[in-house]
C-alpha cells in the first residue's frame, strides 16, 4: 500500500511583510533584528526598483534638512502631523549612521538632500544585507492571493493570526505589515493591492491622485512654449491664495507638453485641478528697473536686452509676443516694457492635468491617517495589521523626504511588533 501523506503544517511567522520596497525591507531587517520570525513577500522579480531608480539611479536616501520638530512643512496629507512621532524618532542622522557603518560613500547634492556616490544598488545591498543579519525570509517572486483574520479561540479580537494565502501556499503571521507602495510608476509593479487591503479590513481611504509628477497644458494653448523644450532655469513658483498659498524656488523644465523639473514636482504636490499656477521667471532680479535701465543706455532690440536676465531661448519666445516687444528697447513705450516685466514676473497659467502615475514619483493620498496609531502604524480597529511608507496618506517633498518616510515609519512599526 502507499504509504499515506500527512499535511504539511501551515508555515507560522511572527511578522509577515508584504512589499520588498525601501519601507518593507527596512521594517523586516529592524524586527528581524529584535529577535522576531519574519517573511517577506513581493510579487515582483526585484526588490528595491524604486530605490533602484531613484535620484538617477544614486538614490536619494535622505535629507538632511527635515525639521522633524515641523514636518508638516515637508509632508503632504490630510494631517500631516502624524508622521511627526516616527520621524522624531528615527532621524536623517540615523539612517546616515547605518549607511556610514555599511562604508557607502554619499555627497549632498542640493538643499540637504543626500546622495550614494556610487549607485543606488549600494543602498538595496545595505538592506539586504541588514535583513540577512535579522535571518528574514524572503520569498521573491510571490504574489499574496487572500488574506483572512483568524480571531483567537474565544472569538475576540484582541489577540490572532492572519493567514496569508500565495502562490507558494499559505502562511500565518501574529503580525501583518502592508508596505505596498503606491500607484506611481506601474512598469515596475505598482498595484493598488494596498488599497484594496485597507478595505477589506474596513479602513478609510483618502482619495489617490499622481504626486511630484510633470504638469501638462491644452495642447493649442501650448503651442507657443512647446518651441522650448528643454530649457530650464530657476523660477518661483506657486499656488494657491493667502493662508493657502505654497511656494517653491527651484528650477523650471520647459517640455513638448508642458512643465517639469524640481519646481513643478514640488507645486503639483499642493496643485489643485482647474487652479491656476503663478511663475516668476526672473525671481531675485528687479525687472522693472532692469527694463528702464536699458533703455536709457541701449540701442539693442528687447530680446537681446532681456537674454541678459533670463535664457536667450525665453527672452525670444517672450518678445515674440507682441509687436510692442520687438523694437529697439530706446524706442519702446514705458508701458509697454513696464507689461513685459509684470508678464515675466508673474506668469499665470492653469495645468490641464498630470503626466499621470507613469511619470509621477510618488502617490497622494492613501491609507487615513486616522484609523493608524502614529506611535506604532498599527490600525486600531484591526489587531496586528499595520500600515507603513508610501501606502499611507503622508507624502513628502522631492529631495530625499519620501524616503526619509519609509525608513522612520518602517522603524516605528518593527520596535512595535509583539515578540514571540
């Protein structure tokens, strides 16, 4: 006779992770590390591909800049005080220590953010490395297909498990960590699966929408700008009114459909649909006088004058506009330069839209901040489920703080993850 097969026990974790991204390796390595049994679980072929392409490929780790006593200053979401508790304790000079002690040469780049020398697969290698040291498992690729909450034995919910069905079969965990990410860049495996979770288990939702992510304008309307695709200098740029109003010096990129560049990341952040955008294409220079100057002492046609202040390419495109701009600057009339100088200090123009998730660096919105505790990222509706990184309503601005994000909410959930 055959001999008989007995079942195969259900394999059981204290923390199993789903997502291998910069929040869900850096949450395993840390309770790995604490002594607890974790499995980590990404559908997709690599780790790290948003690290991997990050900052050009060197990958903006952190910046070193974050007020962490202000964060609401760096943070985008509808209260953008809860990341305060995790990003007070676990700071830019944390995670800078822990890329030191791995020997990984960095360099500031820009306003305090902070760069690998090398590549950005030096990064994926420290936090491989460092959840080796806390014996993670890590099973790659592996789709999750269902998850259920087995409450305990008396039917309450204070205490259980979550059985986590995959294509290598099913697990159980006393812990469940959703580092999902978002829905920006789906060519390498964004998926609202994350979202999809926080329903399932009743959680709020506030809306998504495409963050740090390129401007597009009506195409006819755009025609006169699309001739400068390319050029880029540094502007202000801003929206919104009064107490509303936010606004960014940095620099501008001109596009066949529109406008990118770090200045146009950063606005979209805080841009609402059918509100306009207000530019200043000179900041720092005193237009007016610089216009009255000229005319006094030259001769030269007013594109000429202007391409001393702004891009050759621009001052062309801007004097192209009206017959009143394209004389010698001593013959124009003192309204007519007094108009151009108004023009290129506030530029006021209305977006159509985005470049979409396919060109946006991160997503805004996400898991209600309400329904997590900002000390541990745990629900506090749902035992041992926890939310952390991008899949939450916290988004940073461009420059390392997204990052920042995943590390110091990643941290907070794995000190907080009951030991066996």
């Amino acid at each position: 006779m055959p001999a008989r097969l007995l079942p195969v026990s259900t394999p059981f974790f204290d923390a199993v992770i789903i997502g291998a991204g910069a929040a869900g390796l850096f949450c395993a390595a840390q309770a790995g590390q604490r002594g607890l049994k974790v499995l980590l679980v990404d559908h997709a072929d690599k780790v790290a591909e948003k690290v991997r392409i990050s900052g050009g490929g060197r990958c903006n780790f952190t910046n070193r800049d974050l007020d962490v006593r202000a964060p609401h200053k760096h943070f985008v979401g509808q209260n953008a005080q809860f990341c305060r508790s995790a990003l007070s304790r676990y700071t830019p000079a944390d995670f800078i220590a822990l890329v030191e002690r791995h020997g990984i040469a960095y360099h500031e780049k820009h306003k305090g953010q902070l760069f690998a020398d090398r590549s950005a697969e030096d990064i994926i290698a420290m936090l491989l490395a460092e959840c080796a040291q806390g014996r993670v498992e890590r099973w790659q690729p592996c789709s999750v297909k269902n998850v259920v909450f087995l409450a305990d034995e008396a039917g309450g919910t204070s205490a259980g498990s979550y059985q986590i069905d995959t294509d290598r079969g099913p697990v159980q965990g006393r812990s469940l960590v959703v580092a999902t990410g978002g829905l920006s860049i789906p060519k390498i495996g964004a998926t609202d699966f994350g979202y999809r979770l926080a329903q399932q288990f009743g959680l709020p939702l506030v809306a998504q929408r495409p963050g740090l992510v390129p401007l597009t304008f009506d195409g006819q309307a755009w025609a006169p700008y699309a001739q400068l695709a390319g050029l880029a200098l540094p502007v202000e740029i801003s929206t919104g009114a009064k107490k509303e109003r936010m606004a960014f010096v940095e620099d501008l990129l001109f596009t066949h459909r529109g406008l990118s560049g770090p200045a146009v990341l950063q606005i979209s952040s805080y841009w609402q649909p059918g509100t306009p955008l207000a530019i200043n294409l000179a900041p720092g220079v005193d237009l007016p006088a610089a216009l009255a100057q000229a005319k006094v002492r030259s001769r030269k046609l007013i594109a000429n004058e202007l391409a001393a202040l702004v891009p050759s390419r621009l001052a062309d495109a801007w004097a192209s506009q009206s017959a009143d701009w394209q004389r010698p600057i001593n013959e124009a009339a003192d309204k007519a330069l007094a108009r151009l100088a108004e023009r290129l200090a506030r530029w006021e123009l209305t977006p159509t839209g985005t470049e979409g998730y396919k060109k946006a660096e991160v997503t805004l919105g996400g898991v209600d901040t309400r329904a997590l505790s900002q000390q541990t990222m745990e629900c506090k509706a749902q035992p041992g489920l926890y939310f952390i990184g991008e899949v939450v309503d916290i988004t940073g601005w461009l420059g390392g703080y997204n990052f920042q994000w995943a590390w110091a909410s990643a941290h907070a959930c794995a000190q907080a993850l009951p030991l066996h």
